[in-house]
C-alpha cells in the first residue's frame, strides 16, 4: 500500500495528560472517569488482574506471559510539573497542535509513561566527588554521596528537554491505588533527544538503595526473556502482536494487547529502509500512554514508543530512526 494511502494513520493527537492550572494528581482520577477516547476503557487490562489467558489464543506460553509482567516492571509514570518555553507549537512537519504549547513557562502538571533501560553508577562522582542531585538531597544537610542514575526513554513530547527533565519524576511499580510509592527524580536528558522521532532519554536518580537493588534484580531476567522470545518468533510478519504497557490518565499501570496494522517506512536518501519507520496498531491507549514501549512479538530493537490516537481510530507510534 503507498505511503500516502496510510497517511491519516500517522497523524492526530499526541497522547499526554494534561491538567490545568491548579490541578494535581487527585484530578487525574477524574480525568479517568470522564475519558471520551475510550469510555469504560475497553481493551486494557490492570497489571495486577493480568493472565496468560489475556494473551491470544495462539500465543499463550509462559515465557511471553513472564515478558509482559518484566516489562511493566519496567514501566514508569511519568510527571513533568513544568512546561518548557521551548515548546513548538505544532509537531515537526505537520499541523497537529503539540502538547501542552499553551502552558509554556508554567508549572501545569502533564503525565506520561516511560521505560526503564538501565541503572548505573555515574564513574566521575563515585568516591563522593559529588552528592545526589535528587531534591531530598538538595534541601539537607546530609545529603546522599551514594547515588545512581536511572535512564527513562520516553517521547519527547513528554519530556522536551532538560528544564522539563529537572521538574519531574517517575513513580515505579504503581500498579494499583494501595501501591507503595517509591520514585525517582528527574535530573538531565542524555542529549539524543529528537523531534523528528519524537523520542527522548532522560537521566532520573535515587540513592535508595531499594531500588537499586530491585532494577538490577530484574534486569537479567528481562533480558534473556526478550532473546528467548527472538529465537521462537524471529521478527516476521505473520507475528504481528504487540504489546503497550502504560499509565493511562497518569493513573495505574494497564496492559493492552493488540497487533500492528500498518507500517510506514522511513525514506532516507534514494529509498525506503525496513528498519526504520513508523507502527499503527489496535492496542488501546489513552491521554497518559505517550512514551510508552511497542513490544512487537519476537523483536530485539523495541526503540519504538507510543506518540498518540489517529484520526482513523487506530494508535501510532513515533518515528524510529536507527
């Protein structure tokens, strides 16, 4: 199918949360309630309710089951509580209005959704050469001089760049209303961040050494379930599940299972390149599922996240560029 026929599948409505001024986080309970993208929020699952009989007929193994809950381990809600001044005011070669545009220089809160890829020890400050730059940290006395760095990828329309990344946190393993809070704190993006892929890294931190432990414990195991999953599916078409993780409404953390429907090539140069491009699929999302990983089935390279709601009804990804 030419490119210009899918078109309409890559293009509508950037999925943050937004609030206005003077709301917090009670508000984004009411935002759930009164949703008009997809009342009663069919097609997503909570994290905790989720089953290997939530997967498709055809696809219900243990290893795929075990995936999924790695992956939301490693999803995070995101909360920026500063929009930049930088912002534009529509996405990059287009017309559709970017997010939170009208609240530049304020302090709206807006949520999203991220994925954790690593955790590490920054080598230059090790030894105490300096503290953590967490906000704790930074209004006592005693401030941390162990610390570790937490990089988030997410969509840059999430989080634009670093005056976004220092008013913002992630709140992990938010599963349900009685989960215990534990969060990490924005501190600087890693300088990759693109508007054409509507793709950005961000830099968090904790010296809680819970979570620390908690990341690395699971890391393993997320990684050797993804190559397992390669080596059964491999990347071909016929697999064509995917699977989003998110904070739909800033709220707990859901599972939408769903399969790419259409795939946009990116054009560099002369020609068309398969590994670059775009993704529509069915899998549900919301206002709040922006930044979110596509897991599709059998594929090592999810650089993929989830931009927004297409005005043909199915969801888009940003745009990956290698």
């Amino acid at each position: 199918m030419a490119s210009e026929d899918i078109s309409k599948h890559f293009t509508g409505t950037y999925e943050v949360q937004e609030l206005l001024e003077g709301q917090d986080e009670l508000d984004l309970h009411t935002q759930q309630k009164n949703c008009q993208k997809n009342p009663g929020h069919v097609g997503f699952v909570p994290i905790n309710k989720f089953s290997i009989s939530d997967l498709p007929a055809d696809y219900q193994d243990d290893d795929l089951y075990e995936f999924t809950k790695a992956l939301a381990f490693r999803t995070v809600r995101i909360a920026v509580n500063f929009t930049s001044l930088l912002r534009p005011e529509f996405a990059t070669y287009t017309k559709d209005p970017y997010p939170c545009y009208q609240y530049r220089g304020e302090n709206n809160l807006c949520t999203g959704t991220g994925n954790m890829i690593s955790v590490s020890k920054d080598m230059e400050y090790m030894g105490g050469y300096r503290t953590c730059p967490c906000p704790k940290c930074e209004s006592s006395d005693n401030p941390s001089k162990v610390w570790w760095k937490i990089l988030v990828a997410t969509s840059k329309h999430v989080i634009f760049d670093d005056s976004e990344a220092k008013q913002s946190s992630c709140r992990l393993w938010f599963d349900d209303n009685n989960s215990p809070v534990f969060k990490i704190y924005g501190w600087k993006t890693d300088g990759l961040s693109s508007d054409l892929s509507d793709s950005s890294n961000v830099y968090f931190v904790t010296h809680e050494i819970e979570i620390f432990n908690k990341l690395k414990e699971m890391e393993l195991t997320y990684n050797l379930l993804l190559l397992k999953l390669h080596q059964t599916y491999q990347t071909r078409d016929v697999n064509k599940m995917t699977i989003i993780v998110s904070h739909p409404h800033g709220c707990s953390k859901q599972v939408s299972v769903g399969n790419w429907v259409h795939r946009q090539a990116a054009c560099i140069g002369f020609g068309e390149l398969d590994n670059l491009g775009k993704y529509a699929y069915t899998n549900a999302t919301c206002p709040g599922s922006s930044g979110a990983m596509i897991y599709r089935l059998g594929n090592l390279m999810n650089l993929y996240r989830h931009s927004g709601g297409s005005t043909s009804g199915l969801n888009f990804s940003g745009l990956f560029m290698g």
